[in-house]
C-alpha cells in the first residue's frame, strides 16, 4: 500500500470512529459518552490530527510506551521473585519446621544424651526460577552430592516449595547466596544431635530429617505427646524440661566398653547386656553389639544392628532353670531337701536328656542349680505338670510379649502344642525363645522378694513401682533363691564373677543355636544372670555373647562359664563403685542368708 492510501485509509477510519462516536453519542447515556470523548481527545493528543507524519509519530509513541511497560512488569516481577518470594508455601513450611521442636533427653544424673541444634537447609519455588537450566548448573558446580536430574526436576514443577537439600554447611549457605540465583532460599530448622554417638543408640533410637522420632525413647517422645509439649513449649517462647531416662551414662560407658572387650576376646558375632535395679524395674543400662551412631542412622537399618535385649528372641538356656526350681519351691511339693535322680539319664519315648556335668548320682535342689543339672530340673517340670508350668511361666511374663517404653519388641516363640516332651526341654531352657529383657524381668523378681515389676526406661521410685508390682512368688521362696544364686558363684559356675567384696550370685546358661530347623553342635548362645550384692539384692545383671568361640585359656570350651561369666564379672567390678556398692570382704556365707527363714538346706557335695 502507497504512503498515500495509507493516509487515506486512516483518515477513513477517523471518519468512521467520529461517526460511531457520534451514533453511540445520541443513543447512550451522556456518561459514556464523556467517557469516550475523553478518549478520543487522548488518542487524539498522542498521534496528532492524523495528517502527515504525526500519524507515524504516535504509532512509534505508542509502541515505545507499550514496550516500556512490559519492560517495567518484567523487572517489576524480578524484584519481587528475589525479595519477596511466595510467601503462602514459604511461610506454611517455616511454621510446620520452627514448631517441629522436641524435648531434650538427659540420662538420671542430667548428662545430655540428646538435644536440638539450629542448621539451615535450602529450598527453592520452582515457579519463580527464571532460566532452569541455569540454576541447575550452577547449583550442581556448587554442591556436588546434588543429582543435576533430580534437582532438574524439582525445578521444572510449577510447585511454590520444595527442598533441595537439607542441613546443609554454613559454607555451603555462603557459595549458594553468592550465586544470586532468584527463587532460592534458606531456611532455619531444627536438627538432632546426640552427643555421645553409638554410646545409647538403642535406648535413644534416632530423629530423622523432619525432626520425627523413627525408634527408640524418640519415638516413645512422639508417641506419648512429649514432642508435641515440646513444641507447645517453644512456640509460647519457653523450653520444655527434658525427658530424665533411668539409663545411668557413667555406667553405660563401663557395660559397653567389657562387652565390646569380651566380643572381641571370644570372636562373638554379637553380644548384648543390660543392668536393671530389681526394686524399681529401672534400666540403668543396656547394650546392643554391633550398634550404630543415630546421628548417621542409615547404619541402624543394617541387619545386625537390632536391639538384641528387646527385640531379638533367643533360647536362654539353663538361666530358666532359675524359674523352674522357683517355681517348684514355690508350690511346696519341693524344699531344698527335695532329692532328684539323676544317676541315669531322663528317658522319654525316643528321647534321652543328659547332663553336661553329670554326676550320675541322687542331687538335692541346690546341688540341682549348682550342676545346672538338666536332669533334677526336668523332674522338677514333671513334678509341677504341664498346665502348672504354663502358669508359671506366664505369670512371670515369659509367654508374651513385653512391651516398655521403647516400641521395639518381639513375642516369644512357643511350642505350638505344648505337652510334657515341652515341658521337659523348656524346665532347661531349650524349647522356648524369649526376649532377653523378659528374663531381665522375671529373674528380678526372683530376688526383689517375689514382686514382678515390668522394666522402665525413664526414672522412677521405689514406691511407684510397687504400686504397680504384682507378687508372683513368696517372700521365703525368693529367700531360697537368692541363697542358690549366692551359692553358684561360691561353688558353681559362677566362680568366675565372683568379685570380692560385691557379694555376686548368679546362673549361666549355654543354648545351642537353633541353625536351619536344627541345634547346632558348633554355636552357642551364652547368657549370665548376675545379682549384687545378695544379702540385700539391689542390681541385676544379663549378658549374652552370640556364638563366641573357645580359646586356648578355656581349654576348648565355649560354655558360658568360660566367656560371659568372666565378662559380667568384670562389669560388676567396674560399675558397682559406680552404683554406690561398697565392698564388704566379711560377707557371710551363702547358707546365712537363709538364717531368718528357719529353712533347712540339703547337702552339697
């Protein structure tokens, strides 16, 4: 089109416009038609009369304004992308994270075990990054654990929020702001820090990124409502008292640093031990080989990382035959009179039960518990009956599942039909697998005078626990066993932990290991129930090596007496100082513990 009918066209079409104006003049409202004079007259004014060049003139007026504004959106919006970002997600996720808080926890003496620290983690909103491909390189160069296609597509979303790593290094915050990247941001949050590393992994357990209780007391904390306080606490501007643990973290240190010892001596697998007062049902230790750090606790889902003392089950061998005679002395069919049989071996059907040190003669009760005679136990099961053993052992809480503070349990393993061939092999210890804790337990109350009393791990008092106690032998009864505990380490198998002064009692226990359906002749578990100091039963002691191995000092053997009695001794000589036990070297013997009884003891050869 020629310059000339450009002009003509234009000004037709201001023709046009004026007669529109003009119709709409008479047959609109005189508003809209002040409106729209206005309008002319601007358009008018800013591209002149429509002859010549003005026309021209406006049009390249026009296009430079409206290039202009878009211009000034385009910055407009920049700016408000780096300093004032989405602050609907932003804010949502910064209040869910700063009132994520949870509450300290402190072993019974106040030594922190775990606590909250502040770190920064970076974030982005995906909708405000300008040049994707930009950020991610930059980024990516930056932090190198960063995947370039991951980051790449949390970029690429139209999301207002979005983490991209979490707890990251102040010099790591300092080379990201640097970067100017617009839509990144940091953010503070709470992270978990446990001081004493592997020491209590398995009581604790462990946070995870969220600051959310996985395992352990930190899950019991979100479980209970505590981390939920502790968050009420925090947001209100105080600080919630920590959580006081019964665990004694002096005491730890010394159970962890001979079991490790010992572990390693015998070339165990694993090995576990746990201190209990026998008064309050306080632990005031536990131990869990191999453990793991929680503050890297990628390592706890390893497979031998478990608590073995809550959550694995094992056949604890000839330690039940602690609860066997109780049980037996208890109902009073047995005394420690009581004679048992045992010059031949146990025939039942195809069967045959031994003794490992037979004696091949007529054994009292207490020769019985200081032979570990398989033999006099089994009659003593026979002796009771089949329902009467069930009871027993239920009463005492070995045929279910305990469960503590901690969430981690197992239930025990049970013969599917239970009938005298059982009850035979469990009187000994074989047959049954049961969670080291639930012997912990019932053994306590062997000694307590007769009071069963479940395990706690947070603080708690004399008192209050025996108003939860419930009595599950007699006060005689718990009498007797505590002389037959005494007098094992006197005479039997025990010896070894028999530290002057601290006035052990305790019985061992060696369970082959049940491999691919069948007991194996190569792989023990070896356990030892200790009690100090016997005239006045305060603490209780379980230890238990997982397959450890006979070293030329044991001659061959690698029966509990052996590895783990050894071991636990020099846990009580370590720790009872600890404990506040003071040493008596003028104990008297086993048999005067039985003086306010009047009970009459059977001969001991």
């Amino acid at each position: 089109m020629t310059r000339d009918g450009m002009l003509g066209a234009a000004a037709s079409g201001g023709r046009a416009l004026g007669r529109f104006g003009a119709a709409s003049g008479r047959g609109a409202a005189s508003a809209v038609g002040a409106l729209w004079r206005g309008l002319k007259k601007a358009i008018v004014a800013l591209v002149g009369s429509g002859e010549g060049l003005n026309l021209t003139s406006g049009r390249l007026r026009i296009a430079m304004l409206a290039f202009g504004c878009l211009y000034l959106v385009i910055v407009g919006k920049l700016v408000h992308f780096a300093i004032a970002p989405d602050q609907g997600a932003v804010a949502r996720v910064s209040a869910a994270v700063s009132a994520n808080a949870r509450p300290d926890i402190v072993d019974r003496n106040g030594q922190v075990l775990a606590t909250d620290i502040k770190v920064s983690s970076l974030y982005a909103e995906p909708k405000n990054i300008v040049d994707v491909d930009e950020a991610v390189e930059l980024l990516s160069q930056t932090l190198k654990d960063l995947d370039p296609k991951d980051l790449r597509t949390k970029l690429s979303t139209r999301k207002g929020f979005v983490w991209l790593k979490r707890e990251i290094s102040p010099s790591e915050q300092v080379a990201v702001f640097r970067l100017g990247i617009p839509g990144l941001g940091f953010m503070p949050e709470n992270k978990r820090i446990y001081p004493n590393g592997d020491v209590v992994s398995h009581i604790l357990g462990f946070a995870d990124v969220d600051n959310k209780g996985i395992a352990g007391i930190e899950k019991y904390l979100d479980d209970s409502g505590k981390t939920a306080e502790a968050s009420a606490a925090v947001a209100a501007g105080g600080r919630m008292e920590p959580v006081r643990l019964a665990l004694d973290l002096k005491v730890q240190h010394a159970v962890r640093d001979e079991l490790k010892a010992g572990m390693e001596k015998f070339k165990a697998i694993a090995a576990s031990a746990a201190i209990a007062d026998v008064e309050t049902g306080e632990i005031i230790s536990l131990v869990s080989l191999p453990d793991y750090d929680p503050n890297v606790p990628t390592d706890a889902l390893k497979a031998d990382r478990i608590n073995r003392v809550n959550v694995g089950v094992f056949e604890m061998g000839s330690t039940m035959k602690a609860l066997t005679i109780a049980m037996g002395l208890d109902s009073g069919k047995f005394s420690l009179q009581s004679r048992m049989d045992a010059r031949f071996p146990l025939a039942y059907g195809k069967f045959r039960i031994n003794d490992f040190h037979a004696q091949r003669r007529v054994l009292t009760v207490p020769e019985v518990f200081v032979y570990s005679s398989n033999i006099g136990t089994a009659r003593i099961g026979l002796g009771m009956g089949v329902e009467a053993h069930k009871a027993f052992l239920a009463k005492m809480g070995q045929l279910n599942r305990l469960q503590t503070e901690l969430p981690e349990s197992s239930r025990p393993i049970l013969p599917p039909r239970w009938g005298e061939l059982n009850t035979i092999t469990i009187s000994f210890g074989h047959g049954i697998a049961i969670a080291p804790i639930q012997s912990v337990m019932a053994v306590s109350a062997l000694v307590n005078g007769g009071l069963l009393i479940k395990p706690t791990f947070l603080q708690r008092t004399v008192e209050e626990a025996r108003s939860k106690a419930i009595r599950v032998i007699k006060p005689n009864t718990s009498v007797a066993m505590r002389y037959l505990m005494r007098l094992n380490a006197e005479r039997g198998s025990a010896k070894k932990a028999d530290i002057p002064g601290y006035r052990v009692g305790g019985k061992t226990g060696t369970a082959e290991k049940v491999i691919g359906g069948r007991y194996s002749k190569t792989k023990n578990l070896t356990a030892f129930t200790a009690v100090f100091p016997m005239d006045a039963p305060k603490y209780m002691l379980l230890a238990v090596l997982d397959e450890p191995k006979a070293l030329p000092e044991t001659h061959g053997f690698a029966t509990s007496g052996w590895n783990v009695v050894p071991v636990g001794g020099k846990m009580v000589e370590r720790i009872a100082p600890l404990l506040g036990v003071e040493p008596k070297y003028d104990a008297p013997p086993a048999n005067e513990l039985l003086a306010s009884t009047g009970m009459v003891v059977g001969g001991v050869q």
